[in-house]
C-alpha cells in the first residue's frame, strides 16, 4: 500500500510541476522574475569579485546561497513549450530540449559549489567558483536567449 501511494506521488509530481501556472503569461513572469533576482545577488558577489565592494564574508556567503537556490527554480516554468511576446526565450530551448536541460543543470552545480566555497570564506576561491558559474550564465545565454 505505502509503494502504492509513493509510485502515484512520483508520477503525479511533474504534472503538479506544470499545474503551477494558470496561463502562459504567469510562466513567463515566474522564470524572468526568478533570473531578475537571482542576477542581482549574483551581481552584488560580482562587485566583490571586482573590487568594487568590500569584501564581508556573511553578505557574500548569503548572497551565494540565494544564487544557488535560486538557479533551481526556472525550469518547471519552461515546460510545454510556454512562451510568449515578452519572452527572451529562443525555440531552441525546446528544439534541443535536452541541452537546455544540461545547461541548467551546469548552472546549477556551480552555483551550489559557489555557495559552498562562499561558505568557506576564502576570496581566492570564491572568485573562481564565481567565474565558473558566470560561463554557465554566458553559455546558456548564448545558445538559447535571444539578444
Ligand atoms: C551576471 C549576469 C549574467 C552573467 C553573465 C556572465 O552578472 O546577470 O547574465 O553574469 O553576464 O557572463
């Protein structure tokens, strides 16, 4: 009975996943508002990483952890191919599905390492680790956001 109710739960979590949004419009407000953020507690590590802001260990380490989890939640808001006018989205997010979906994945992985190397403290360390998740960034943009 319990393997029951848990394989019914497992195949019922991607359909919730695509459930979360009403219209496309929410979809499109949901993943840009997601980016938006999350650019900006990247950007203020980025000032850091340039020497444009002190460096305070706690503010980074936060501003880290936003990233991180942040760069999780996007991606149900581009299933079934929702887009719209406002979209920066190219058809090649759903064309070559499978790349876009590693490519969120790449952000993913080197935001959580920059959020651990944050945690750490050490700026060497945190320029690289913040240098690595900026490729991810630029890469994915570079092949699947229009200009
Ligand atoms: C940022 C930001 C991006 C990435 C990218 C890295 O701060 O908003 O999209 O870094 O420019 O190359």
């Amino acid at each position: 009975m319990k393997q029951k109710v848990m394989i019914a739960l497992l195949c019922a979590a991607p359909l919730l996943a695509q459930a979360q949004f009403a219209k496309p419009d929410d979809a499109v407000e949901y993943r840009q508002s997601v980016f938006t953020v999350m650019g900006m507690h990247f950007a203020r590590i980025g000032a850091v990483v340039k020497g444009e802001r002190p460096f305070n260990k706690e503010e980074v380490a936060q501003n880290a952890e936003l990233v991180a989890t942040l760069s999780q939640l996007p991606w149900p808001a581009f299933e079934n191919a929702v887009t719209n006018a406002h979209s920066k989205a190219k058809p090649a997010v759903w064309q070559d599905n499978a790349k876009f979906k590693e490519d969120a994945g790449k952000l993913q992985k080197a935001a959580a390492q920059l959020a651990v190397v944050a945690k750490g403290g050490d700026l060497a360390s945190i320029k690289k680790a913040f240098g690595e998740t900026a490729q991810s960034c630029k890469s994915c943009h570079d092949s699947f956001r229009a200009k």
